[in-house]
C-alpha cells in the first residue's frame, strides 16, 4: 500500500516538463471580468438610448460620452479629455497634433509597436534612445544627443505601468522647445513622485482596451495641458458635429471637414468605463499587493528578481516586469527556466517586447504602409538616419537575454493561495537545475 504513496510523492516532485505533476493548481480571476453593476449599467443605457438621444451615439459629443469625459477627468485632475476608440487612436491623436511629416520624434525601442507606429502614422520619423535598465522607460541621459533641429517631440511610454523619468524627461523638452507625449496604455494609475502619469506632458495617451487596468472592450483617451493642444487632437480624430461645437480657434475652426479619422468611443464601451471606474483604485491596490506579495515569497530565489525602482515611483502593475540572472544559475538559459515554470502552472514569459522596435523589418527596409520610403524621404537628412544593432544597447541586453514578464492584470483582488503556489513552483524549479540544464527547447 505504500508503493503508490511513494510513486505519487516522486510524481510530485518530478518537474512536470519531465512528466511530474504540475505545482500551480489554482486559477486566477478571469479578466476583463465586468460586475454584475457594469453589466447593468449598460443595460439601463440601452434600455434610456429606446428613447433619449446621445445614449447611443457619441458622434455629436455630449451624451454618455460626455459623462465618460467628465468622471476620467475628475479621477485624474486635468481640464482637457477626449474618449477615443482605443489607445492606438489616441496615440494618433496625438503626433498628428504635433508632427509633420518628416519631422523627428524620440522614442523608446522597448514597448508595444503602437507607442511607435503613431509617430509613422502621423508622418514623423522615429529616433530611438535607450532605456533605464531598472524602470525600462526612457533614459534621459540617452536623449540629449539624439535632438536635432528636426526633432518636435518626445514619446514616452510607461512600460508595464512602471512611470519614465518625468522631471528629467520635461526638462529636457523644455530647454529644445519639445513637446511631450506620454503613453500611458499600461499605466492608469501609476504615480510619479504622489502626482498620476498623464498629467506631466503636453498630451497623454490612454487605453482601456485588451485586459489594461479598466478593461471596457476597447476604449482610449488623449489629455492635453491646454486648450490649443485639445482643439488640435478634436480636430485629428472627432466628428465635425462635435468639433463645430468645441474649437474656439478661428484659425482651426476653417479646417474642420469630414475628412478624419473616426476615433470616437463606442458608447457601450462609454456605459461600461463610468461604471467600472469606480473600482479602478481598489483594483489597483489589490495589484499592488499581489506584486508585494510575490516579490516578498521570490526574494533570494535564484534566477530571478524584481526590478531595482526608485522609491518616488509608485506603479499601478499591468504586467510585473523581472530579471533574469543567468549567473544564479550556471548552465540554465532564460528559455529553459522559463519553459520549465510554464509546466509548473506559472504564468511568466519571455521578454514581453521580443525584439527592439528598430531592429525590425519596418525600419530595417524603411518600409511603411506610405511607400515610396515615406516618412523618411520627407526629412532632408531621411537617409541618414539607419537603424543597427547596438544603437540601444540596454534595451538589445533586456530583449535577448534578462527580460521576464509575468501576469498582474488579472491579480485585481486577494490570490493568496494562488501566489503560495507560484512560490513553490518557483522552488521545486530552482532546486532541480539539473533536470532545467536538460530542458530542449
């Protein structure tokens, strides 16, 4: 009788890429996960829009969409919101309010594509600077010597919801006559020195979409510092049945035509984001809570650690951003540590960027949706600009060997029995290198 005991306690402890049995047995919360109240909420919306108007259109402004405008700009203290369609619309926005074509924008090489693509989009042509090895974001020490005379604007991305250097950042804008534009996609939330990212720059992009913080199907926002700037992105992205209504400017007022881009918000997506604004602080606590929690159980655990962040930064976690350390564990590969974790149940990846933005084949081969070489056959000096491996060498570093990323999004409220097992799971690997030094990839 004891033989199938014994056989059970080895299956156990064998590492379950080998054929044991995996270590992490709880789930974790579904998310987008909408509250019985959000469904409502838009239920009660469709059920007023069978007999009130702006309930089901937000072409015009006002409405629902208005109300949406009006509890993000409360939550977060500025003047100036539009709701957008999505973050990558807002990024849009965005350049095209402060870039012409071929003018040049410095960016990072470490976030998703669209913190990138709105600069070609709106005709600018990237320059990447390096990033920070601990925050991820934007160096400003690897700005300065990047600015030309053609340079107009700065775009900054909060990667993982980890906030960018903003002081140093705006002053470098400041001095060059730059402006800033920050993407805060995965950062709603997140606080630089006690004060919400998006309330630093001239403009600053949001997005509700794809499992970020509030998740609302898909939705965005643009906050701009001033007036004149808003005008400009209402002018980019909106309907001119609102944008007649809104831009004061008479300079800008005679351009406002049909011929836009459609960015506004869905206005279910509207219904759904004042509703689920009213746990975004909560969620986000729990976030960081859960990220305590775990950095707390993986201290000291070879091949692995949190990032070294300043005591002014206060991240809202969409991703938890860690380290590899190929010298804790001789013979052991990322791949290899990370293949054998994924058996155990535990939701870690590689680096979550893959590949510097500049090291692939649209800036490789200058080619963009425009052709012809276009953004960069509009810049006299279009030619000079080459992207090569090693302009950005932290980031490359980051890419191919350290860079981890694992799940926070879906961890909005107590998973502690979940964070027990991962634990674990981190231990019965890591106390069998071994076995991992054998792993095929």
């Amino acid at each position: 009788m004891s033989k199938p005991a014994a056989e059970s306690k080895s299956n156990t402890s064998q590492l379950a890429c080998l054929g044991g049995v995996k270590t992490v047995a709880e789930t974790t919360p579904n998310w987008p996960c909408p509250t019985d109240a959000e469904v409502e909420a838009v239920r009660q919306n469709l059920i007023k829009a069978q007999t009130t108007w702006g309930l089901m259109n937000t072409a015009c402004g006002g409405g629902i969409g208005e109300v949406f405008e009006n509890r993000f700009k409360q939550d977060l203290g500025v003047d100036h919101a539009v709701a957008t369609s999505g973050g990558g619309p807002a990024l849009h926005i965005a350049c095209m309010a402060v870039l012409e074509m071929g003018d040049e924008a410095i960016t990072t090489p470490y976030s998703w594509g669209q913190s990138v693509s709105c600069i070609v989009q709106a005709g600018g042509i990237p320059i990447f600077a390096d990033i920070d090895p601990e925050t991820l974001t934007l160096d400003p020490a690897s700005i300065e010597s990047k600015i030309t005379p053609r340079t107009k604007a700065i775009v900054l991305c909060h990667i993982y919801g980890i906030p960018a250097d903003m002081d140093a950042i705006c002053d470098i804008a400041k001095r060059h006559n730059l402006r800033v534009i920050e993407d805060c996609a995965q950062a709603q939330g997140s606080l630089y020195k006690g004060k919400q990212v998006g309330t630093f720059g001239d403009l600053a992009c949001f997005s509700l979409g794809s499992g970020k913080n509030i998740a609302v199907g898909e939705a965005g926002f643009l906050v701009a510092k001033d007036l004149g700037m808003y005008e400009e992105a209402l002018l980019a992205g909106m309907h001119p049945a609102r944008t007649y209504g809104e831009i004061k400017d008479p300079e800008r007022k005679k351009w406002i035509d049909s011929l836009i881009y459609t960015y506004r918000v869905n206005a279910l997506s509207a219904s759904l984001g004042v509703k689920q604004l009213d746990r975004l602080e909560e969620m986000n606590s729990w976030r960081r809570k859960n990220y305590a929690a775990l950095v707390e159980r993986l201290d000291g655990m070879p091949g692995i650690r949190p990032q070294n962040l300043p005591e002014n930064l206060d991240p809202a976690w969409h991703m938890q951003a860690w380290t590899f350390v190929p010298e804790d564990v001789p013979g052991v590969n990322r791949e290899q540590y990370v293949k054998a974790l994924n058996a155990e149940g535990v939701g870690i990846g590689n680096d979550y960027v893959g590949t510097p933005i500049y090291l692939r084949p649209m800036f490789q081969h200058k080619k963009t949706h425009f052709g012809h070489g276009f953004p960069w056959t509009a810049n006299p000096e279009g030619d000079k600009i080459i992207y090569k491996a090693g302009d950005c060498p932290v980031a490359e570093k980051r890419c191919a060997v350290t860079g981890m990323q694992m799940s926070v999004g879906n961890l909005y409220r107590d998973v502690t029995r979940y964070l027990d097992h991962v634990a674990e799971a981190f231990k019965k690997v890591t106390t069998q290198l071994d076995e991992v030094r054998k792993i095929e990839l």
